[in-house]
C-alpha cells in the first residue's frame, strides 16, 4: 500500500504541483471521495476521469484503498447525495447546473471543506467544476493547474 500511496504522490506531483505534500495528498483524496457523488449527479453522463488526468490518479488510488471500508465514510452523506441527485434529476442546462454548484459551495463545501480553506488560505476548485467551465466556454482540455486554485 505505501509504493501505491508513493505513486500516486508522484502523479499528483507531475499533474498539478511539485509541492504538493503527502498530508495534501491525503485531503484532496478525501474531498474526492466525499465530492465524487455529488460531480456525478450534477454532471450525469459526462465522465470526467475520461477526460481528466487528476481525477484518473484519485480514482487508481481508491481502486487500491477497495476492501478498507472507505464507504462508511461517507455513509452518513448518502442522504445528502441522494437529494442532490434529485434536484439535479431534468436539469438540462448550465445555468441550472451553475445554481446547483453555486448553492452547494455556499452551503455544503465551505462547511465540509473549511479546514482546508482556512489553513492553506485558498478555496480549491475541484477538477469537474474546472472542467465544466472551461467546456462551456470552449476550452475543454486545458486543465490549467492555475486556474484550479485561486488566492
């Protein structure tokens, strides 16, 4: 499990910052775990570690945690995921989408995220919202590390 963990530090590192640290590492993978659920109701049927080359590396390194109970960390969320899946249920355009978004960074991810905010002093732009963004504004493929993070 460590040479795994190694590996995909090593990607993290070579797809967005040579800087990124091993307890870094460990908390995007956990807001990846968390967040996944809700990108996949909001964005049905667009696949984004298709696309996209962190979210790639986040999905091999949960495919290697498999059989560690990672599901009962997010237990207590399914609730809350399934209400997202309903009101995301017909919403067929990007304004619709962006509300959604909108609603659930001023409600769910400030609170749920806010150690990380607060002690790296940056809000962190998970990598389907980047990718959606950049789609409806003709830039799809970009993945522009910068515009991940903002000061």
């Amino acid at each position: 499990m460590a040479a795994e963990f190694e590996r995909f530090l090593a990607a993290l590192r070579a797809n967005l910052n040579d800087s990124v640290t091993s307890e870094s590492a460990i908390d995007m993978l956990s807001q990846h775990l968390v967040t996944k659920p809700v990108f996949d109701a909001v964005f049905d049927g667009y696949d984004f570690a298709a696309e996209n080359p962190v979210a790639q590396v986040m999905g091999r390194m949960l495919r290697v945690l498999e059989g560690s109970n990672l599901e009962a960390e997010t237990e207590e969320l399914e609730g809350f995921y399934e209400s997202v899946r309903e009101r995301c249920a017909g919403i067929d355009n990007a304004a619709g989408k962006q509300r959604v978004i909108t609603e659930l960074y001023e409600r769910f991810f400030s609170l749920a995220f806010s150690k990380t905010a607060k002690s790296l002093g940056i809000v962190y732009t998970p990598v389907q919202i980047v990718d959606f963004i950049s789609a409806q504004c003709g830039l799809a493929g970009t993945h522009a590390p910068a515009a991940r993070h903002h000061r």
